[in-house]
C-alpha cells in the first residue's frame, strides 16, 4: 500500500507535467501568431513599394516570319503547292554579361515589426553576338525589329529613367516585354533594323536604380557571367543556385562577386521553354536577413519549456523525498505555470528590446518570483536560494543553446546527460523502499 502511494504521487507529478503542457503550445502558439504577423508586415511593404527582384537579361529578341513551299494533294488527287507562314522570336543571350551595383538597405517599420528593404544602384555590360542564325533549309525568312527585353519581378521598384546605350547611341525602355508578356514582366526597348546579315545591339551598357525588398536575385542569362554587389548591410545572406566565389562580410557591409558559365547553368535552356511569370530560373541570390530572428529564438526556447518543468519537478521530488518535507500538488503547478510564463515575457519584451535583454529580464523576473514564493514552501531562504541557482543555471544553459545553433544538439545532449548523472549521485543511497514505508 505505501508502494501505492508513492507511484500515486509520481503519478499526480507526472499528470501535472502533461497539463503544463497546455500553456506551453499556447504559447507556441502565440510565437506563431506573431511570427505571421510580420510575414504580413513584409507582404505590405511588398504590395506598397516592392517586392524582391529577380533580374533577368538584357536579353534579344528578334521576330521573324519564315516561308516555306509546301506540296500537298487536293481531293481530286492533283499535286499543289502552297505558302506556310511561320511567325516566331529568336531569343538571343548574351556573350557576356556584367552586373555592377550597391546595394543601399533601409529599415521600414509596420507597428512593432521592421522590414529590410533596398535600392539597388546598378550598372550592367552585355555583349551579344551580331551574326544571323541559320535558317531553316527551304525556309525564306524575313526579319522584323528587333527589341531588347530587361525582366523585373516588380517593375514598381524602378526609380526614376533607365539610362540605356546600345552601340554608343541613347535608347529608351518601353512597359511591357512584348512577346514575352504573361510570361516575363520587365520592360523592352527597340532597336534599330536589321541591315545584311548583322543584327544591331552588340554592346548594351544600362544604369538604373532598382527598389525592392529584402531578396535580390540575378540570372546569369549570358555565356559569362560576372555579378559584384556591395553593400553597407552587416548581415547578409547567400542563397540560390550559385555561392560567390569571393566575399567579405564586415561590421560596416558586405562585398561579393560571382562568376557563374553557361555550362553551369540551364539558365539559357529555362528561358527558351519559359512558358509562365513563375517559372523556376538558375539564379543567384542575396537576402538583407535580421541577424536575430526574435520569433525563431523565441520557438526555439519554447521546445525546451517542458525540460525546465521536467527538471525542476524532478528537484522539487527528490527534494520532498529525501528531506521529508511535503510539497502539494498546487504548488508544483503555480511552479509550473511561473516557469510557463517566462517563454511569454520573453516574447513579448523582444518585440520592444533586444533579444538577450529581454531574456536577461524574463529570466530575472521568474527567478526572482520563484525565489520569494520557494522560501515559503521550502521554509527557508537558504533552500529556496538553493533552487533558484539551479534555475538560473538552466537559464543560463537555455541561453548558450539558443545561440549556439550549430552546437545545439552537442549542448543539449551534455546538459541532459549531466543532469541524469547529478540525480543518480544525489540518489546513490536512497532507500525506496524505506522511503515508501515511511510516507504518510
């Protein structure tokens, strides 16, 4: 019977753990909440200036009509011929291409949420080739204007006029890419008639000022490609199909540069089947990211809530058990539910103050309540001292796994393992079943 009793107190211990585990995904829940609102904060800076870019070209087009005779057999059986007309545009590439431009970041705010945003200052030289594909054998073809076409994901970020040069003379950007409408947005410009067998806009030099919203993306159109982009933003992120090949990431900005081949990108092969605007192209990428992502830390933290309860249960035990001081049920759980509160504080002040400053504060204010309200249970400040040092030792071990991402499973194992290895030292000598006889 006394056995029963002391499985029924575990029991009991246990059950409190599971329903603490209520306000814990609630508050899970609320980090989510939060976290989705300013994703809703980064789609209306979105929706009122610009979202991330993805540049791509400039690229060449060339409409065309091909000929052809065609024999065919009417229904009497006699033997024609006719006339099949074939429209299309030849999509052309550069030979080379360079991309130029810094990057000046600046910080809009939403109620309490910043966004990352951008002007991007940028310069680029393309070369194309000048001679005439091949034409089809027995095809005659006739050569329309050709166009330049320059997409933009949100042609909204364009500041001001596009300078544009094609063969040293002044040209200038029309809305919409022409053929390429509904499938690439961006902007397009005329050049000059075919003449012979050269087709104009062999170098293209072009300048503009480009707005947009925490991602830049540049497509490497050309059969080389070379992208340096600068910036006085400290924290940088490179993604996309393609790292830089150098980079240097100071406290003052950062300094990249690409140099991406054809033969390393099916680019040019994805833009000759591109059919919609959401085609999936090779592309680098640089994200303008918020070093310390408050909602990601905070979730982070939030996993671990049920491990604090767990451990400080586990003390409050071995503490009930071994020195014979009853604890009730009640009071583990307003524990509990001041341990729950911490991953509130913590959320709520690092919405208004930097991450570690909020986390110093939630941490003193519930080691501080914990303190004051364990005298009174333990019935003594020595014991309820004792308590709070292990609580702000696992604060402080929270802390070290939230920053420490690379290395939090490492920490995470060790700190589990020590803490088994204390309980079984501290218990080495307990008595169980002794312990049973005697509990009341």
């Amino acid at each position: 019977m006394k056995s029963l009793k002391l499985a029924l107190r575990f029991a009991i211990v246990g059950a409190l753990v599971l329903a603490l585990l209520i306000p814990l995904s609630m508050i899970g829940g609320k980090i989510a909440e939060r976290a989705a609102f300013r994703e809703q904060a980064v789609q209306r800076i979105a929706r009122s200036t610009a979202g991330a870019q993805r540049l791509v070209g400039p690229l060449r087009a060339v409409p065309y009509l091909d000929l052809r005779q065609e024999a065919w057999v009417d229904d009497t059986g006699v033997s024609r011929t006719r006339e099949v007309r074939e429209e299309g545009v030849l999509l052309q590439t550069p030979l080379a291409l360079e991309v130029h431009g810094r990057l000046t970041p600046e910080l809009r705010k939403v109620g309490l949420f910043e966004v990352p945003t951008y002007k991007w200052d940028a310069r680029l030289a393309a070369r194309f080739g000048t001679a005439l594909p091949a034409v089809p054998a027995g095809n005659t073809r006739r050569y329309g204007v050709p166009y330049l076409v320059l997409g933009l994901s949100d042609v909204r970020g364009l500041l001001g006029v596009p300078q544009l040069q094609v063969d040293g003379q002044p040209l200038r950007f029309q809305p919409g890419t022409r053929a390429f409408n509904g499938r690439l947005a961006g902007v397009s410009a005329s050049l000059p008639a075919i003449a012979g067998e050269v087709i104009p806009g062999r170098r293209v030099q072009l300048s503009f000022t480009l707005a947009g919203t925490q991602g830049l993306e540049v497509v490497p159109v050309a059969d080389d490609t070379r992208v340096q982009i600068a910036s006085a933003w400290p924290h940088p992120s490179f993604t996309g199909d393609f790292l830089p090949v150098q980079r240097s990431v100071r406290a003052d900005g950062f300094d990249a540069q690409w140099a991406v081949s054809s033969l390393a990108s099916q680019a040019q092969t994805q833009l000759q089947q591109l059919k919609t605007a959401d085609t999936r192209l090779d592309a680098l990428r640089v994200e303008l990211i918020d070093p310390v992502d408050v909602y990601t830390l905070a979730d982070r933290a939030s996993k671990y809530g049920i491990l604090f309860v767990v451990l400080t249960f586990v003390g409050f035990g071995l503490f009930e058990l071994i020195r014979r001081l009853p604890i009730h049920p009640l009071q583990y759980l307003l524990v509990g539910l001041a341990l729950a509160m911490f991953f509130l504080l913590l959320l709520s002040l690092s919405e208004h103050v930097a991450f570690w400053i909020a986390y110093v504060v939630s941490a003193l204010a519930c080691i501080g309540v914990q303190l004051v309200y364990l005298s009174g249970v333990l019935r003594s400040w020595a014991r309820a001292a004792g308590f709070a040092t292990g609580l702000t030792a696992l604060y402080g071990a929270l802390y070290g796994l939230l920053v420490s991402e690379d290395n939090a499973l490492l920490m995470g194992a060790l700190l589990l393992f020590g803490v088994l290895a204390l309980i079984m030292w501290v218990t080495r000598r307990v008595d169980w079943y002794a312990l049973s006889a005697e509990l009341r």
